[in-house]
C-alpha cells in the first residue's frame, strides 16, 4: 500500500516527467506565431491598396528583419533560421523560470500574464540583437556614434518588436500555462535554464553576423530576376534624362561634369527604408552644392515611378540646418538621405536616377527597392557627413 506522502511523490514525480511540455510548447507557439505575423505581414503588405496598408500596418508587426526579403541567398534563410532559433531558446528559458517561479500563485491568468510579457520582453531583446549587427556595420562605413541609424532604425524596430509581443505574445502563454507548469528539480532547473541561456547567446551572436553580412551584401549585392524567353517590355512613360525644372544657379557652384552622384548604400528597418546618396567632387578646386539632389525612379519595365518627395531637415542625419551651401575641397564628398516607409513589402530592382541638383544630367543606377507611385518619402538636402 502506498502511504500519501507516497502519492504525492508520485504525484510530484509525475508532473516533474510531464513538466517540460509547458515551456517546449511555449517556445514552439512563439516561434510559430513570429512565423505566421511576418507571413501575414508580407501577404497585406503586397496585396493592400497603400492608403489601406498605412492604416493597418500597425497592427500586422513582424520580429523578422527587413534585409531577409531584399537580399540574395543564402543570406534571407539565415537571417530567418538564427532569429527563430535565438527566439525559441529564449522564450524556453523565460518559461522554465516563470512557471516555475509563479507555481504558488494559484491562479493561472497571473501565469499568463508574467508569459505574456516574457514575450515582449524576448522580443524586443532578440530584434536588439540583430539591429546591433547592422549599427556595426553602420559605424564601420558612416563613423561616428551611428546616432542617426538608432533614429531612424533601431528605435522604430523596437517598437514594433514589442507590439509584436503584445498582439501575438498572449498565445504561447495561454498554450503554456494550459498545458501545466513546470515543475523540475532546483538543481535541474538552474543547469537547463542556463544552458538554454547559453544557446540563445550563442543563436544571437550568429543572429548579429548574419544581420550584419546581410546588410553589406544588400549593398552590393542585388536578387537577380528569373531568365524569362519573352521579349523585353517597351517603356510607354520612361522619365526623363534631365529634370524638366531646373534649380536656379549661384555663384561658385560645382560644374555638372565635375561631381559624381552616386548611391552611398541602403539599409532597412521594420517598415523603414533608407537610401543614402554621395556627390564627389572630381576637379582639381573646390566648389559649392546646394539644396536636394534631384531624383527619379523607373520600374523594371522602364516606366516612371512617381513617389512624393518632401525636404527633411538634415539636422536628424547629423548634417546642418536647412538647404545651406556646402564646399566640397577637392575629392571631398556630401552626402542626402531618402527615407521611408515601405507602402508595399515587395521590394523590386528599380532604376534610380539622380543628379547633383535638378536639371543636371541624370546617372541611372540599379538598386532594389520597394517604391511606387505615391509612396510618402522625405529627402535632406547635401551635407558634410560627420
């Protein structure tokens, strides 16, 4: 016969045995929710009219890095199988510690909510990890403190990775706190938690390399379109080779012919784009740049693309106030930066046009992008980069 204290060994030993699906079930509904709200995201993103986006974009977050559908392989795979794996080994270890902590709390919500912000709070920490690859990579070609990229990049991604964790978080809680706590040994506990630790440091050191390599091969690297035997299109509404308004000039401005304009590097953030151009002075004196650089786009078909473009104070990037002259000495450069958010989600290899002011000679270049007609952008004038 079996005393109670018997029983409730058994019993403890039972639950000790069955404890681990709560916080494995708990990892795995997490990794699948990140799954299915970057799918959901990337499907409204592509098939929404852009007024209709805007509205909705707020609630459909993603945790998966934008560079994951603009680059080359093997780069979107890795860039998404280290985010995955960094983020199930840390919410397993969140879990263990939670369930286990709040087992005599009684009541199950109390559970579900302490879950629920583990969520939020992996979340943010694992999209951290994969903004502090490409803020290296940022200080390494821009230099300076990368201020402007935390700005502009970081601090929109953080957000969204926390309305992620708060719109699909409350999932893999309720899932986990269902399926029972867990229950292990003291001693046990502490060697899976900090090995689980452990994993998600060492997931999330290859999360911040693969982010990083990414964002340098978007650079320089391009998605190639599938060979197709039908003929090329016919452009029905190209744009022009030179802006049909041209800026007024001054004194002491740059001969068209002796400034190069060419495209400085991309980046992108959760819902944020950011394109950089470089004007270089290629004569042997120096000379004088003023206001935006004039910019044009063309589809892969060659027909215009027609975004909005406002003048953005330059002061957020680092350079001077408002649309001053700047000199560039002899092979000195100025730089402007187009930013914004992404309409649609479905980045394409685009022309960019572009010259040192309009109604200079336009130089196409090829880059991927994700801008249409209408698309809401804003552009600093030159300035001296830092």
């Amino acid at each position: 016969m079996m005393t109670q204290g018997g029983l409730e060994s058994h019993g403890a030993e039972k639950t000790s045995g069955a404890g681990w699906i709560g916080w494995t079930m708990f990892a795995a509904t997490g990794v699948l929710a990140a799954i299915a709200a970057d799918l959901l995201h990337r499907t409204l993103a592509s098939r929404s009219p852009i007024e209709v986006w805007r509205v909705i974009e707020v609630w459909l977050p993603t945790i998966v890095p934008a560079h994951a559908g603009y680059t080359v392989a093997p780069w979107p795979a890795l860039i998404c199988l280290t985010l995955l794996v960094t983020l199930g080994f840390a919410l397993a270890a969140v879990s263990i510690s939670v369930l286990r902590g709040s087992r005599g709390m009684g009541r199950r919500w109390v559970r579900v909510i302490l879950l629920w912000v583990g969520v939020v709070v992996v979340a943010v920490g694992v999209v951290g990890i994969a903004q502090f690859g490409e803020w290296l990579l940022w200080t390494e070609r821009a230099g300076g403190l990368g201020g402007s990229f935390l700005r502009t990049f970081t601090l929109p991604a953080l957000m969204e990775a926390a309305r992620w964790g708060l719109i699909w978080g409350w999932i893999p809680a309720l899932v986990a706190v269902l399926n029972g706590p867990q229950r292990p040994g003291r001693r046990r506990r502490g060697i899976l938690i900090l090995a689980l630790m452990v994993a998600a440091a060492v997931a999330g050191a290859c999360l911040a390399a693969a982010t990083r390599g990414a964002a340098l091969s978007a650079t320089t690297e391009v998605a190639q379109p599938e060979p197709s035997e039908q003929p090329a299109p016919v452009a029905t509404d190209p744009p022009s080779d030179v802006a049909a308004t041209p800026a007024p000039d001054f004194p002491g401005r740059c001969s068209a012919e002796d400034v190069v304009v060419t495209i400085a590097g991309s980046d992108a953030a959760s819902g944020t784009r950011y394109l950089a151009f470089e004007a270089r002075n290629v004569s042997a004196e120096a000379c004088d740049l003023s206001g935006l650089p004039d910019l044009a786009f063309a589809s892969p078909e060659g027909n215009a693309i027609r975004p909005m473009i406002a003048p953005r104070d330059s002061t957020s990037t680092g350079g001077p106030i408002g649309a001053g002259a700047v000199t560039l000495d002899p092979g000195g450069a100025a730089r402007a930066d187009l930013v914004w958010r992404a309409p649609t989600g479905r980045p394409s290899e685009l022309t960019v046009l572009m010259a040192p002011w309009a109604g200079a000679q336009r130089t196409p270049a090829t880059e991927t992008l994700d801008i249409v007609d209408g698309a809401e952008m804003t552009l600093t004038p030159w300035y001296i980069a830092p």
